[in-house]
C-alpha cells in the first residue's frame, strides 16, 4: 500500500506556523528562489561555453563542446529546478533524516542505515569506469556552483519554512555517491519479493496451504500472453526462436510449522517494511507500481518506421519522479557521443527514458525475484551454519539527530545473507527473542538482496543514452544490474527489440516464495544467472513487444525469474488493441495509453448480473451495470458501483482471516484472486468467521457486498444512481514529497495541487490507482507518457505528471498537470532546429574568469 511516511509530520512547524499564521510567507519569499534562466552565468570548472534553452514548459536543452560541460550543466539546472527535492533525497538515501526531522526519524534511519544503501554506493564508484567517474564528478560540480552562489532561502522555500522551525542549515556539497545512492532507493522501491516471503510465510501459519495457495494464482491466467512467447535457454545461452523446455521445481523454505514458530516475528518486520518512506513507488507485493510500454514494428505503423510508448506508474507527486531534459554535444564524437532527450532523475546525470539521434528506449519494471529473506539463529553476535556458529559481521554507526548535541550509536550487523533487519528497531529484537522460547537462540531476519552488492548500472544508464543500434543497446544493458527492467527499444533503422537485464540469483533450494532456513546452506544463492541467459528479442514475428510488468517468459524457459509479475489485464488490452490494429498512427498510441477499459469486469459482472436481490433499492444499483462497456470513464456511474463493489468482496471476504498489515488493496493481484475464487462458490475464504453457526458462501457474499455499495454510493454521492458519477470518488491530488502531507492545511496549500476528477483505475491501460484500504482517491498513476516516431522524432509526443520546475508557484511547477490529467500531450522535440523554434528563455553557462 502507499504509504504516509511518518516523517513528514513536523510537530515544530505546526506551532511555528499556527503562531505567525503564515504571515512571513510572502510573495517575495516565494520568488526568492526562482532560477535565473536569461542571460549570463559565469561557472567554474568550465571549458567552454554551453547554451541552456528553455521553452514555455521550462524544458531544458543543453548544448555544450564536450561531455564534462555537458553534465556540469545538468547539474547546475537540476539544481536550479529542484535541489531540495535532491537533498531530501540523499538525506534519506544515507539514513540522515534525523538531522532535518529530528528524533521521530531515528527509526527510519536506523533501518537504511541497516540496508546500506550509501555504504554500497560508495564500494559501487570504485567499479565504475573513468568516464561514468568524470560525469558523475562534472554533475557534481554543477550542483555545487549553484549551492555555493545561492543561500538556503534562495535555494528553496521549503528551507525557509524549515528555517522558521529553528533548522539553522546549509547544505553540504554534492558527490558522486550521492547520485549513486539513490539508485538504490530506486531499485529498493521497485522490487517486493521480499513482501510475499513474509506474507506467504504468515499466511501458512495462520490458514494452512491449501488457503495461501488461493492468494497467489499460477502464471500465466488463461489468455492472458507473457512478454516473449517462445525462447529457452540452449547451450548456455537464450535462444529466441528456441521451444519451451522445463524448469526445475524447487522446494519451499521453511515448513508450515517453522512458520507458525516465527510468525510474530514476520509480522513484525512486515509492520517495519510498511514504515519506510515511500520514495518513487509503493514496493508492496499488492501494490500499484508498474508501468506500460510497447513498441510496433514500421510493418505495423502508418509512418513505416516503428513506434515506441512508455509510460511507467509511480506515486503521485508534486514535483513528478521524473524531469525532462536535452543534453547535446554540438558536434557528436567519441569524445562528445551525446544527443539524447527524455525523462531525468534530479540528482543523477543523463536521461533514463528517452531517444537519441538512433534510437529510443522505454522501461518497465519486470519484478524479478532479486530479494530472499533468511530466519536466523543468532547467539550473541554468532549465526548458525549448519551445527557450527559463525561470528557476524559487526559495525556501529553514529546518527545526528536535530536539537540533540550528542549522536546516537546503533550497532548493525550482518549474516552471510546479508544485514539482519531485525536489528533495526528495539521491537524486533524484543520479538525474536520471544519468538525463540526462553533460554533458546534468539531469532533474526536477513535479507539477500542484489542490490546490496555493487554494480555498474550507472555505467548502463551512461551507455544506453550513447547506444546506436541493438547490438550496442544490449551490450549497455549488461550492465544494468538493480533494478531489474523490461526493457524495450526502437531503431531508425527499423530494428525493435526486448532485453531483461538485472542481477538475478540462481538458487540452490528455496523457491524464493518464502522464508529460508538460513543455517541451511543448502538454501544460499550459488551465483547470478548469466545475462547470456536471459530473455531477449529482436523483431519478432508478431512485430510488436508488449510489457506491462506481466510474465517475462512461460515456464518453459528453464530458469526461477520471479513470482510477483502483473497477471495481464493491462498487458493483454494493450496485445488486443495491437492485433485488431494492422497500421499504427502516433495518435492511436497516444489514446492506447487513455484505454480506460476494465478488463476484470467481464469476469465479475456476469456474476453480478445473474443475483436475485430482493431489495429492489439494491437492485437499482445492480442495473447500472446492465449494458456497461467497462469503460471506467470520470462520469461512469457503473464505474463508481463496480469499484465499490470489488471494495466490498475483498472486505468481507479476507479481513477476516488476514492480519490488517496483509489486508488486501486492490488491484490486479486480487482481480486473479477472485477470478478463481468466482468459480469455486464453496471455497472457505468466503465464509465469515466471525458470523457463528452460519457458513456464507459466494453468492452471499456478492449480495452483500451489493447491498454495502449501494449504501456507500447513497451515503458518497447521491440516492439517485443518475448522480453517481466514478470520478466524483477518483480523484487526484498531486502532493508535495515532504510538507503535502504535513497536515497543516495552509502549508499544503502552497505546495500541493489539484483534485481533479479522472477516470481509468488499478489493473486498467489508464492506470490511476487508488489503496482499497483507504478510499478511492488516486495514489499513483503514469508520473509520465511518452510517445516517438522513428519517422520522425520531432513528431514525437510527451507529457509530465506535474512540471519541470520543483518551485511552488513558479509558472513550470504544474503548468503539465492539467494536460496529464486529460490524457493530452505536448510535441516531443530535440533536433537543433524545432528545439530553438520553441524556445523562450536562453541563458549562456561561460567559464569563470
């Protein structure tokens, strides 16, 4: 579920604030820290001169003679447009909240301090190669050339406010770790594997297998088609064109009693999982990240060349997860490769969605199993292996915390698996002990993750912008470790293609399903499967790649990948509409990616229809879904009472028998889930256990959860369903990453923005999502869309979530926002000459002195 980080509830502010009423705010205050975007700056560490063109949505074309000023550009603009923003970031990527927040966020920091991240980031710069090093550093200096001529308040309105709370602070200068660091946070937020171990693992312990197996259908659903329908591993390598083979079945973790002795402790480090800070995406097993993408052979287009759609799902936000931005090298070289545009992370060099002069890319998460959680037996600051006991790796770390003059130590430490989770709070060690019986081991969870070991991504995302063909392409992606992507990719010269890249374990026994025994070791990783091995394709038969974070590849291809994919409601639209389309227009794509059909309905409201009510007021809701085409348009009455509806039946049919941390929130996962359980009417999960004496069955539950919604929607909108309206109950709010949820009304109001109505939903093409455990309001949804034509990359089209620009009130802070919430786009452009006939703002970047 998304998550309301705790540490965005600023006690201080709330009196400061209640006590001037805001007064200090003023338009000047507001302004102070809008970026300079005419004219002339002079930067040290230069070559040359470099020009900075913006047009009316504040997208930044940069242009520069060599590479080093190219990214000591783009840092000085990401800067300029969102350096706090940036520094949240790296506060929480290094576990150092607390030195902003104070002490409510020693716990958060105590756990990623557990994690890590920045501890693997620094290991991680060592492996990277001299020019990726370069980059890294000339970014840096970008952003450093700004905070050295620009004061806190300049900087930021979010530290003037934090300035009124008593935060005497500057902040330090920029490092390379510091962009390394948060792919990890990136990579952290996009994997949940580790969500089912607990869940499946507590579960067992609590219903027995036959009910867990319920929880988690096999893949694929039927008719619904994985990414690459044929391909297997054949002599050490992947073979495209190769028939499926068989896959070896590996053995659960531990057994269903071990389960039922540690499940405390699971549900424990679940409750903690659910504390982290929400960074870019919900990272739970039920939750809303994901993403489409597709790209059409130029057989299948109207413009002969191919066509290529992204448009990844994240949280919600104000500023957007990602910024746009053009780097280019005036003349393109081997010194200078750059001619890249797309979608950037504020606080790392180059572009990670977009197109170069060749080629464009696209992303999606593929949910990989890359994380296992290991149960421990720990004495003292021993582990067991096998009948021996083997010291831990032991380390303390110091964490300042604000309006404290002493830091506080915590102790962290790690078995050969990796850092034991449950050394991250009190609670958790208190709970393992228990979990243990007296005068026994105390028990403890580890975590293997790959992306607790160092890697050369940033070297991929470096090289992916320069790549000129698919050969080059792959050879980049090789080097993409964590997070694992769909990667999807078009040529000029007519060449589309797939690759999953990603360090993905190979495994002796657990299935990665749930917990290991970590003192057998028999259960360790025995090594990564090699990238020659993972699937690939290059212009299949089908003349079009489908990904929406739905199965890789069937069973057939030979190696465990993962068991969290997507189960293809929206992946299966998008093939249908590519299908039934012989010749594909840039305009198609563009309303492919506003589909707002509801494929799960064909599966559910049949059954809806044919239940006798004999409450005809109830009955009257029912009939909104007589002659509903699925569409889950803002004005859809049938929308508002189909979502509410599958609201009802996963609340009455699994709170019962689930604790409220696994309480089911929607989506696709639970659309499968149901799928079956529609044909099992007798099934126990729809029985009530807390009604005695009556055993309900599926048709009671579907009556009831009918008459809930009907009282819902009365109570919501209106007693006539003529005033029931989908969007009345779907609506979006873009909200600040730190103050939008401070809980201070007038503080909001200056960062946040909108309540827009929208349509489409979870498990839908248009993929406005919303936690069923909290209401209907959308909590992530496409944070961009992309279109481009490889006929012509000028025609291309693109929109962002919110803005360019991380400034309250500044023109490009969510000047996007009411395009993106209609669906519209803006032209996509970067040759020299459509960029300069746009262009509105021009600055010119020269060396100091």
């Amino acid at each position: 579920m998304l998550r309301k980080p705790r540490w965005l509830l600023f006690a201080a502010i709330v009196v400061v604030l209640a006590l001037v009423g805001l007064a200090g705010v003023s338009a000047a205050t507001v302004r102070r820290s809008y970026p300079q975007i005419d004219g002339e700056i002079s930067l040290p560490g230069l070559n040359g001169p470099v020009e900075v063109l913006r047009d009316g949505l504040g997208v930044a074309h940069v242009y520069a003679d060599n590479a080093d000023d190219l990214f000591e550009a783009q840092g000085y603009v990401h800067a300029q447009d969102r350096f706090f923003e940036m520094d949240v970031r790296r506060h929480i990527t290094a576990g150092r909240l607390s030195e902003l927040f104070g002490p409510s966020q020693v716990e958060t920091d105590t756990f990623i301090r557990t994690l890590g991240w920045r501890r693997v980031a620094e290991q991680e710069l060592q492996l990277l190669s001299a020019s990726t090093r370069r980059y890294l550093d000339a970014y840096a200096d970008g952003v450093n050339a700004y905070l050295q001529s620009h004061s806190p308040a300049d900087i930021s309105l979010e530290y003037s406010l934090l300035g009124l709370q008593g935060l005497d602070y500057s902040p330090e200068p920029w490092t390379a770790v510091d962009s390394l660091a948060w792919v990890k946070a990136m990579a952290w937020d996009l994997g949940a594997n580790m969500d089912r171990e607990v869940e499946t693992s507590l579960m067992l312990a609590r219903v027995g297998p036959d009910q867990t197996a319920d929880l988690w259908q096999d893949y694929p659903l039927k008719n619904f088609d994985p990414i690459l329908t044929s391909g297997a591993v054949r002599a050490g390598a992947f073979d495209p064109d190769a028939d499926a083979g068989s896959r070896r079945v590996l053995p659960r973790g531990l057994s269903e009693r071990d389960t039922t002795t540690y499940s405390e402790v699971l549900r424990t480090v679940a409750r903690r999982l659910a504390s982290v800070p929400t960074l870019v995406a919900d990272r739970t097993v039920d939750g809303a990240t994901g993403s489409n993408s597709w790209v059409v052979s130029g057989d299948r287009t109207t413009t002969g060349k191919p066509i290529l759609a992204n448009d990844p799902h994240l949280a919600t936000s104000i500023p957007s997860t990602f910024t746009q931005i053009g780097l280019h090298c005036r003349t393109v070289s081997k010194a200078c490769p750059f001619e890249v545009t797309g979608f950037s992370f504020s606080g790392m060099p180059g572009v990670v969605i977009g197109r170069n002069a060749s080629m464009a890319w696209g992303l999606t998460t593929s949910y990989v199993d890359a994380q296992d959680l290991y149960l421990e037996e720990v004495r003292g600051d021993t582990v067991r292996v096998g009948e021996v006991y083997q010291p831990l790796q032991v380390r303390t770390e110091q964490i300042k915390v604000a309006g404290e003059d002493t830091p506080r130590t915590i102790t962290v430490r790690s078995s050969r698996h990796g850092p034991l989770l449950s050394d991250a709070s009190e609670d958790l060690r208190q709970v393992g002990t228990a979990a243990a019986g007296e005068g026994n081991d105390a028990y403890a969870v580890s975590l293997a993750w790959t992306g607790l070991q160092p890697n050369r991504t940033m070297d991929a995302l470096l090289r992916i912008d320069t790549a000129s063909s698919f050969t080059e392409f792959r050879a980049a992606a090789k080097l993409l470790a964590t997070p694992s992507q769909n990667l999807v990719y078009a040529g000029t010269d007519g060449t589309i293609g797939y690759q999953l890249p990603g360090a993905i374990p190979e495994r002796g026994r657990g299935d990665g399903d749930t917990v290991s025994p970590g003192w057998d070791t028999d259960f360790d990783w025995k090594g990564l499967i090699p990238f020659d091995e993972l699937p690939w394709a290059e212009n299949p038969e089908e003349g079009f790649v489908v990904t929406a974070n739905n199965q890789i590849i069937g069973k057939g291809y030979g190696r465990h990948l993962g068991s969290t994919y997507s189960y293809g409601w929206r992946s299966q639209e998008i093939v249908d509409a590519l299908k039934a389309n012989p010749r594909l227009s840039v305009e198609q794509s563009l309303a492919l990616q506003g589909d707002d059909t509801v494929r799960f309905a064909d599966v559910l409201v049949p059954r809806l229809l044919k239940l006798k009510l004999a409450d005809p007021w109830v009955a009257e809701g029912q009939q909104t879904l007589v002659g509903w085409d699925y569409s889950s348009a803002e004005d859809s009455a049938a929308a508002a009472y189909f979502f509410v509806v599958v609201h009802d039946i996963l609340e009455r049919t699994f709170r019962d028998q689930m604790p409220e941390e696994l309480w089911p929130t929607g989506g696709d996962r639970w659309n499968a889930v149901l799928t079956t359980l529609l044909d099992d009417p007798n099934n126990v999960w729809w029985d009530d256990a807390r009604t005695e004496n009556v055993v309900e069955k599926r048709d009671d539950i579907l009556r009831a959860a009918m008459t809930d919604a009907r009282k819902e929607l009365t109570s919501l909108m209106s007693r006539d369903t003529d005033g029931w309206q989908w969007g009345k109950l779907h609506r979006v709010t873009l909200r600040h990453s730190t103050l939008g949820s401070s809980g201070i009304g007038p503080i909001e109001r200056l960062f946040n923005r909108g309540d827009w109505s929208v349509g489409g939903g979870p498990a839908v093409v248009n993929a406005m999502a919303f936690d069923d455990t909290r209401g209907y309001g959308v909590t992530a949804g496409p944070t961009m869309r992309m279109v481009v034509d490889l006929a012509d990359l000028d025609r291309s089209r693109w929109i962002n979530q919110s803005g360019t620009s991380g400034h309250a009130y500044h023109p490009n802070y969510d000047d996007q926002a009411p395009l993106w919430v209609s669906n519209q786009t803006v032209p996509f452009v970067s040759g020299r000459t459509a960029v300069e006939a746009a262009t509105e703002h021009r600055l010119n970047l020269v060396p100091t002195g």
